[in-house]
C-alpha cells in the first residue's frame, strides 16, 4: 500500500464503456479510487452498492469515485447495469495500476495462500496528491468511512 503525502501514481485504463480514463484528467477534484478483487461477487457488489447510494454525497463534496479491478471491461459493463452503479469502473488485466498502488498481495483464502488485490481505498486530493490511504478495508463499511473523511 502506498503511503499520505506522495504523488498518486497516474494511469490510463479502459471503463466499463470501452472510454479511456486516466487518474490525472480529475485534477481539481478528490478521487475515491477504490481496488477491489472482483466485480459480481459479494464482498465487492457490498462495496460497489454502499458507494452507489452515497454517491449523491460524493458529488456534492466535489469527489469522483472510481472502482478497480482486473475484470474486462464487458465484465465492468454488466456489473455497471445489474447494480446501476453511477460510477467509474476501471478494468486492469495487465495491473498498469494494481501494481504501482501496491494492492496485489499474497491472500490467505480458506488456508490456501493465492495471490489478488487486497481491498484497498485512497484518497487523493484536487492536486494529485493521497491524503489518505486504507487497506484490508471492510467492504460494507468503507463507502461510509470514505465519506466521513470527505
């Protein structure tokens, strides 16, 4: 995980309509750049939901909120339309954003170890900068939590 007070990483990245995305073309806004392992399951529809209700909120205090994940872009699409989610879902298979954020780990599931993203959340400031940065964050909980930091 990345640490405060550093320049967040830009990257460029397809969403969940084939458009290209990059982190910098939010400069002048907070971004809730959010890592998640997978669209669908969940654990990250929770997540995707919890902030899907409170994006309204988001909006006002001036944040975009954009999800993370390695699914395809198709993937993204229908996860977009099954929970109407008013947000931008990022799709990373070659991790050009998993990696440099430091979110793929070593995950201990059911005794087997794999390796996946960790779910984790940064907070980035109108400059570019993280203000904040959360990891193994409980996917219920942290859309509210992101908020409160807003």
């Amino acid at each position: 995980m990345l640490e405060t007070g550093i320049k967040a990483p830009d990257f460029e990245l397809m969403d969940q309509n084939g458009n290209s995305v990059k982190l910098s073309d939010f400069r002048g806004k907070k971004v809730v750049l959010y890592f998640y392992p997978k669209d669908m399951t969940l654990g990250c529809t929770s997540q995707a939901c919890g902030f899907a209700e409170l994006y309204p909120h988001f909006q006002e205090k001036g944040a975009v909120v954009i999800g993370i994940s390695k699914d395809s872009v198709e993937r993204h699409k229908k996860f977009e339309e099954k929970y109407n989610l008013p947000f931008i879902l990022l799709s990373d298979p070659d991790m050009k954003a998993i990696e440099p954020y430091d979110v793929w780990k070593e995950k201990n599931m059911y005794g087997k170890l794999t390796m996946g993203i960790v779910r984790t959340t940064y907070l980035i400031d109108e400059a570019g900068m993280i203000i904040e940065a959360k990891g193994k964050v409980k996917a219920k909980e942290n859309p509210q939590n992101m908020l409160d930091l807003l």
